[in-house]
C-alpha cells in the first residue's frame, strides 16, 4: 500500500485510535486479514467469522511487525477501532485509489472472468507495472484487499468484479471507480439466486453505467456476440469498444482454429492492426477471453504486435482452472475444477474433445451450483453434450445432480459401460486408477463445494509417486 499514516487511516475511515503512541507512524506494508501474513509495516484487518475471531490474533500479528489492527473493539495493542470492519475496509481503499496514479480496469461476466483477468495482467505488465486480483478474489473484501497492495509504482490496477444480486456491482465500482470496464458475458452462472439471465444482464451492467464519460476518458468494452452484452452499449456514457467473432467487432478473431493439443490459433485484428496469435492455454473458449484481453490492450495504447506476443505467452496463473499435467505414463490430467456453471462445463468439455483426438477421453463431472429451477435442465444437457462430443466415458460424481448428468448422457444414447454414477471422490479415483490407459485424457470439473479438485490431485500423483488417496 502507499504509506499512510495511522491518523491519516483513522480519520480516512471514521475510526478512534486506542494504544497508539505515536499517530504519525505509517502503515508502508500490506493491508491483510489472514494473520500468518502480517509483517513488518502491515495494517491487520481483524474480521470475526464463523470459525474464527481477527481479533483472537492481534498481539501476535503485532509482534510479527504489523503496525496496528483495523477492528471493532480495543484489543490490547495499538488499533483503529470502527464500527464495521468491511465498511472501513472500503473506505481506505477509496481513499487509496484516488490518490493513485494508475488506471483502474474492471471486469465482470458469468464465466470466465478470472481467467481473462490474468490475462489481461499479464498482457499490461508487458507495459507498465500491474496490480491485479489475486485468484477469484472479487467480492466486497477482496476488492479492496486488492487495490490497497498498489502503490506509487503501479500504473494499471485490474479488479475482477462478482456479483451475487443486483447493487452488487455498483458497490464494488463505488470503492474503486474504474476507467476502463469490461464485460464479458451473461450466463446461467448464479441464475437460481438472480431469478433469470435479465436479472444478471442488469446486475453485471451496472458496471458501465459507473464509467466516466468519453470525454472524460471512460471505456466500456462489450462482448459484440452476446446480445445481452452487446445491448449494455446503450447504458452507459463512456466510448463502447466491442469484441468478438462478430464482424461488426472492433477487436475480433479470424481464421480460428485448434492445434492438436487443443491449444487455440487465431488472427488477432485490431483497429491498429493485425497479428498472429497462438496460445498455451487449453480450449477455444479462450479466444473470446483473449480478444477481450486485446481489446483492453489496445486501448491502454499497445500495438497489434505486442499484445499478439503478450498473449501467446500468457499462462494460467490461478489454480485449477484447466491445469494440464502430463504423467510420466502418459496420460493427461485436465483439472478445472476450481468452479463451474453450464458455460464453462461446455467449453470445457469442447477442450477435452480437442485435446483428445485419436486417445480415449474421460470427464470426471459433478454438481454445478446455484442453478435454481434450471438445475435439471442444465444438468441433463451437459450430459448429453458429452455423449454428443464423444466422450469416451463420463463418470459422474455425487448425488442427484450427477445422476441427472448421467440420466442426460443415457438419454443421448451412452449405455453400457460409456457412462457410470459414483458416490464420491474416492470412488472415482477408484475406478480411474482401475481403467486408465497411458494416453488417456481425464477432465474433472464441478463447483467448487464438491471438491473435485481432489480427483485430479490424486491421480497426478498417483502418476509421479504411485497409490495415493483423495483428500
């Protein structure tokens, strides 16, 4: 964080001062609410959980060299006491992105916004200093856990904005207005606590509607082939770049297609130009994210070029999110398993049939969240996807979501040994460990509260090390 001091913080967040000294001392470290990363020059944020109380760890955070905790009661050494931990949380980080120099970009969609943040990160560090959201760490303390780790160096800071409900955004864009937004799509993801895709086209929208104006320097960038985005053009007063696939798309892709290990190929044309881009990452799913990614680029002043080279050298930076291993008996494992949502379960079964051309292919599938009324349906028709994309066996894993995946894959036609129901983790690593062939392809994806990720852990190292559990 830029250094601030503590009567400055106190005052910024409407908080009293308790067994502090010397006001003037700065806080020249990073703001954190996990003790174990409090250090020297740091500001502890003590938030009281279900499972555990911040302020239980103040005078150790204290002795690790935090300068003080931001809290809701006295605890003993020196702190910031306020009435809401969050609230004040937001404040300083307002406080903190007005007197930066950077340029904030923001971004939201129902699928695949952390892994076009990374992107995007990694396409702009080529260019100036970047901050950006660590992982998925996009909601109401996350976000301004994130703008505070900038400091005077930072030129671009690049936030991830979630949603959960309509005021959401607008929250979030009121702790750290953006210059640049970004909207990616509108999908079934959260559909069952939104009410409908309407419902979430209004909540991620919000974010363009907090843009400066084009005369005051505002960019929303808009998803040219998805018509829910495409008409956010419409609510906002900032300069509206479009990208995509669409024609009609100021920064689009030509010529896509797929290398033989499902790695996307594509000519990146922008209004400064065009260029050849091939990716690392795994799944055409990721072209309209690096197109979104390039549409940011160009308008933060890179060229065609640069961005064509920044992104064919991007990788994943945040786990689990189609991480591909190779074992040393050759087969692949593809975890993306961090989360899922009929979207991103499409692509990434479109990516295991790519990947998978002339080798067995297995998906190790389980609940999608939070789909509401629509939970069936979406179920189901994954399963049939995957009968339709020739899978060579899909294993569904859990209870009644897994067997509605299972049922879809029947109803398409998958009888016999091409589909099997499991009950748990375990009992899919079981069956994997059992039938796997060298050269098969295995992709394990659910939401995150099934925690499948344990599937694919296991069977990498299984591979490196031999029999293993799920944990």
């Amino acid at each position: 964080m830029i250094a601030l001091s503590l009567a400055e913080i106190a005052e910024v967040v409407g908080g009293q001062t308790h067994d502090i000294p010397d006001p003037s001392v700065q806080v020249t470290g990073p703001v954190v609410r996990d003790s174990r990363e409090a250090g020297p020059g740091s500001l502890f944020v003590a938030f009281a959980g279900e499972r555990a109380d911040g302020h239980d760890f103040a005078a150790p955070v204290v002795e690790a060299g935090a300068v003080a905790v931001l809290g809701t009661r006295p605890v003993g050494v020196p702190a910031i006491v306020v009435d809401d931990v969050q609230t004040a949380l937001g404040a300083l980080a307002r406080h903190v992105v007005r007197r930066l120099g950077a340029t904030l970009v923001a971004l939201t969609g129902s699928a695949g916004k952390t892994s076009t943040k990374d992107l995007i990160a990694q396409v702009l560090q080529r260019k100036a200093p970047t901050v950006f959201t660590p992982g998925s760490l996009n909601n109401e303390i996350g976000l301004p856990l994130t703008a505070l780790s900038a400091t005077e160096e930072t030129r671009f800071l690049v936030l991830e904005m979630g949603a959960r409900g309509i005021g959401h955004i607008s929250y979030l864009a009121g702790l750290t207005p953006p210059k640049v937004g970004l909207v990616l799509n509108v999908g079934s993801a959260h559909i069952g606590e939104f009410g409908g895709r309407e419902q979430i086209a209004q909540a991620k929208g919000e974010l363009v509607e907090a843009l400066p104006s084009e005369a005051d320097g505002g960019t929303a960038i808009l998803n040219a082939d998805d018509p829910y985005v495409r008409a956010m053009a419409t609510r906002t007063k900032a300069k509206v770049i479009f990208f995509g696939e669409s024609g009609e798309a100021d920064v689009r892709a030509e010529n896509v297609r797929l290398t033989d290990t499902g790695q996307p190929s594509f000519r990146l044309h922008t209004p400064s130009g065009a260029s050849d881009v091939t990716m690392r990452l795994y799944g055409e799913h990721h072209v309209s994210n690096a197109l979104a990614a390039a549409a940011v680029a160009h308008e933060l002043g890179m060229s065609a070029d640069e961005i064509a080279v920044a992104l064919s050298e991007a990788g994943s930076l945040s786990r689990w999110r189609m991480e591909v291993t190779e074992r040393p008996d050759g087969v692949t494992v593809v975890n993306d398993a961090y989360n899922a949502n009929p979207e991103s379960m499409r692509a990434a079964l479109r990516a295991l049939a790519a990947m998978g051309k002339g080798r067995r292919t297995w998906a190790v599938l389980g609940k999608m969240a939070e789909l509401g009324d629509e939970a069936l349906a979406e179920h189901d028709a994954v399963g049939r996807l995957a009968v339709r994309l020739n899978v060579s066996k899909l294993v569904a894993v859990g209870g009644r979501e897994a067997a509605w995946l299972q049922l879809g894959a029947y109803n398409e036609g998958s009888w016999g040994e091409e589909s099997v129901h499991v009950s748990d983790a375990q009992a899919a690593v079981d069956l994997l460990r059992s039938e796997l062939r060298p050269g098969d392809v295995v992709l394990v994806k659910a939401s995150r509260s099934v925690g499948l990720e344990s599937v694919a852990q296991a069977l990498v190292e299984t591979g490196a090390e031999g029999e293993v559990s799920a944990r």
